[in-house]
C-alpha cells in the first residue's frame, strides 16, 4: 500500500487475470448449472425413488412439477442475491451462489427415498430443489456482471459470451457424466444405475464445488464496483433504485419485452423442448437420444463465442433479432423434419393413420392427478386419453355434443369407449382393460402372447427402430436449433450488462432475466401437463 506524505493510505491498483477471471467466472457456472440440470435428465428415476405410490403418469407430473419448483424460485434468488451484489459486492455473492448450490446438489445424492422414510423424501427433495434455484437466480447476474466489468473497450461481447456458454456446456456435461456413468463400460450397467448409481453425479457435484470455491477464492472484486465502494457512490437502496425508479424500470421492460422473452422461446426450445421431443414423443432411446444430443451441443457451442465477438463488431441487437427472426419462420418445419429423421415410422403413422379424439369437451380432464387417487374412469374421455397418454401419442380434439360417449378414430376405425355410467366394479375394470388394449395393445406377460393394438396396426411404433435413425440428419437439426440459441444467448449478457447503470446492474439484469423462466418455462411444462 503506497501513502503520500500527509494524506491517507492510496490502494495499490489490484492487478486482474483476464484468464483467471473468465475460467473461474465460467467454470462455476458450469457447474451450477450441472447441478441444476442433473434432475431434468433423471425425472423418472426421480419419480420412482420419491414418488413411490402414485400412479406412473402422476409421479412423473410430479417430478416434473418439482424440477419446475426450482425455476419457480429462481426470481426471488435473483432479488436476493442481485441486491446483496449491488451492496456488498460481485465477488462475494457469487462465491455464495456456487456454495448454496452446490451443497444443496449433493445432499440430493445423500437422501433417503420415499421407501425408506416416506412422505419426508419428497419434502427434503423439493426443499432442496428451491435452495438450488435461489442459488442459480442470484449465479448468472453475478458472473456476468463481473465478467462485463473486467472487459477492455470493444471485447464485452466476446468475455461475456463465456458466460452465456455455461448454461449449454453445464448441460452437456450432465449428459455426459449420466452417460457415462449408466453405461455398461463403467461397470454399473442401467439396472444399477436406476437402482444407486442415480446418485453418483449428484455425489460428483462435491468435487466440482470444491474447485469451483478454490478457482472463485482466488478472485479480486470488480474494478467497477470497487471505485464505487472507496468512493461510496454504490447503491443502498438497489430494489428500491430498479425497481422503484420509472427510469429505470422502463429499461427493464425494455431489457425483457424486447430481449429476454424472445431469447428465451428460442433457447427452451432449442435445447430442453428439443431433448424432451427426441425421447418422450419420438420415442428414442435415452442413452441415444443423449448421445446425440451432445454432439450437436459440442459442435454449436464456439458458436457463443463467435456471435459474441460478432456482437463487438456489428451490435448486440442486429445478432439477436436475426435469431430470433430465423426461429419463428423455422420452427416449426425443422421439428416435422427432426421427426421424419429420428423416427420415420411414427412420421409415416402421422401422415396416413392421424388420431382424433370425438368427445364432449366438459367430460375430459387434464389426466392431471397431484395426490394419485384418480384413476381417469369416470368419463369415457378420460379412458380414452387415458389410453392415449401411456402410450404416448398425439391426438386431435374433436369436440363432441354433450353426452357424447367418447371415441377414438385411428386411421379409418373408430373405436368407441366404454360408458362408466353404466358400468360398475369388476365389468368396468375389464371393459377399459379391453378398450386400452383394442386401443394399445398389451405386452407379452406370464406366458401370454403380446396382444397387437390398432395404433400398432396402422404404423405406430412403440419405440424408434435404431436402425430407421438418420444420425447425421438428426444431429444436423440439432445443431441447427442449438445454433439458433448461440445467435440470441451469445451477445444477451453483453447487452444487458450496458443497459443498466453499474450501482444497480447485478440486480436489474438479473431479475427479468429469471423471470422469463416462470413464463416461457412453467408455461410450456403445462402445456406438456394438460396435453
């Protein structure tokens, strides 16, 4: 420390590694984020260790309800976190974030399951699932945030594009150590894995929290935010300030109606929507469908930086509008195409047996059931999407007049279902069994031969042949998608970074950042629910 003859001590400006800076910024993140996604990718192991007693299509709505529990929070960590870091600091904060997040992630690999102590599991799981939800809310506007502070005039873009990889190489590796650790080369083998292996890239997140901590330890705070800290011109008030203030909130609109819900549409979609599409409704094997989907991911993600540093040459804005642009005329016809690659059979059964659904619309329910006790045979709608729902096909709504019985039409037949309200007891339990398996058909079981359905009658395969896979199509639309995500991800923290004023910046950019989560998130997991 140097002093001046007559003056109080002057600080030594604190020398800062760009390196440094970037890895351990980006690397905890990676890892939050590898924390985070690691329950997505395990909703039905989930469902069956802690949702044991309800019925299968319940308890994984359930599990699913609870990953969404997580997203749910993520906006008041955002709060929280945001106005520690605009009051304490960037540094602190985000060493806290990574700590909550990551204790809380291996705790989940320690707990015990519903059939050891019962209704507890679930609670200590979704207790668990909100700390790591606060923990991310609070993550990427610190880590952005410092990141922004430290970059040199005209390379913003190009630091901050670091940040924006996170959330795909955080996915990618928790595919990749669920791969990994599922496989047979490993020695654990599927059966293992479902039974205890789930636990063990929860247990991983220890060792990751550990070098996250050590890399953030070795960190200075932000240039920025120390001269408003030795000047005292940083923020009391921060809520107050962004939110409280219309010249401030105005840019937070701004920040999300004209930024964040776009990117957001495109990088759901993109990346979760797309590996939920590929397993559950196109009915690829998950180790395959992982696989996949982790070569498109590696192949897309320099693309973050490159439209990061593009941003630094031609503008933030220009970047995203045109992915945002390319998204909404190609959606559509790139998932049509990602069927016919990945699963020609179903796409050829969609084309020439369609299924229509002809029922009174007040009879159906959303085959929704939170506390298991609805066994979907009360009305002959519910047996028939019933039906459809485990065997995982879509369907068109035709309504019906009221007091219609409920049919189904598959190709040219219909079928019609049976009529609870003039059944009772064991005829009705046989009834819906004959029309789920007219219908579906029935598995093999205790020396009886499997039972052919329509819907297998007319091309509808009950997985995708591997052998049918277009692999290098697949990944090529995959790619495509997650390219798409780099184009209006890569240059947003930038942009958010420089529309706020650096006294409220961790706290304003974070906010509608997470709240997008809430509506573009929670709205399409619904969707998926009511469907």
């Amino acid at each position: 420390m140097a002093t001046v003859e007559g003056t109080v001590p002057i600080k030594e400006p604190v020398k800062h590694n760009e390196k440094l800076i970037i890895t351990a910024s980006s690397l905890g993140t990676v890892f939050e984020w590898y924390d985070f996604y690691l329950y997505g990718l395990l909703t039905a192991i989930i469902a069956a260790k802690f949702l044991t007693g309800l019925n299968p299509t319940t308890s994984f709505i359930m599990a699913l309800l609870v990953f969404a529990a997580g997203f749910i929070v993520r906006p008041f960590g955002a709060l929280v976190f945001g106005r520690i870091g605009d009051m304490v600091g960037r540094r602190y904060t985000f060493i806290v974030t990574l700590l909550v997040m990551g204790l809380s992630t291996f705790l989940v690999g320690c707990l015990p399951t519903y059939e050891t102590v019962g209704v507890a599991a679930p609670i200590m799981l979704v207790v668990l699932r909100m700390f790591q939800g606060l923990a991310l809310g609070g993550e990427y506007g610190g880590a952005a945030t410092y990141v922004a502070e430290h970059a040199p005039a005209g390379k913003r873009g190009l630091y901050t594009s670091w940040i924006q990889i996170t959330a795909t190489a955080g996915l990618a590796m928790a595919l990749l150590i669920v791969i990994l650790v599922r496989s047979p080369v490993t020695g654990v083998g599927e059966e293992a894995f479902r039974d205890w292996g789930w636990r063990v890239p929860y247990l991983l997140s220890g060792v990751f929290l550990m070098i996250g901590l050590w890399l953030r330890l070795k960190l200075h705070e932000s240039p920025v935010f120390q001269k408003m800290k030795d000047e005292g011109t940083s923020s009391k008030r921060p809520l107050t300030e962004a939110f409280g203030e219309w010249k401030n909130l105005k840019i937070v609109f701004i920040a999300f109606f004209g930024a964040i819900a776009g990117q957001a549409v495109v990088w759901y979609t993109g990346q979760l929507y797309a590996m939920y599409f590929l397993e559950k409704m196109l009915k690829v094997d998950g180790l395959e469908a992982n696989t996949l989907i982790i070569i498109a991911l590696a192949l897309a993600t320099p693309f973050f930086l490159f439209f990061g540093w593009l941003s630094d040459k031609i503008g933030r804005k220009k970047i995203i509008l045109t992915g945002c642009a390319l998204a909404s005329l190609t959606l559509f016809p790139t998932f049509h195409m990602l069927t016919e690659a990945a699963n020609p059979a179903l796409a050829r059964a969609l084309a020439t047996a369609p299924v229509k659904v002809m029922a009174d619309a007040g009879e159906c329910s959303s085959q929704f059931d939170p506390v298991g006790g609805n066994k979907f045979d009360t009305t002959s709608c519910d047996i028939v999407k019933n039906a459809l729902a485990k065997a995982a096909v879509n369907y068109e709504n035709v309504e019906a007049p009221a007091g219609t019985v409920a049919s189904v039409t598959i190709g040219g037949k219909v079928i019609t279902a049976p009529n609870p309200a003039l059944l009772s007891g064991d005829d009705k339990k046989a009834a819906i069994a004959a029309f789920t398996a007219q219908v579906a058909g029935t598995p093999a079981k205790d020396g009886k031969p499997a039972v052919m359905g329509e819907l297998e009658k007319v091309g509808y395969p009950a997985t995708a042949n591997p052998d049918e896979i277009n692999k290098p199509l697949v990944v090529a639309i995959l790619f495509y998608l997650v390219l798409l995500v780099t184009m209006v991800y890569g240059p947003i923290a930038a942009m958010l970074g420089e529309l706020f004023p650096s006294r409220i910046r961790y706290t304003s950019m974070s906010l509608p950042y997470h709240i997008r989560y809430i509506l573009f998130f929670g709205h399409g997991h619904w969707n998926r629910f009511h469907n």
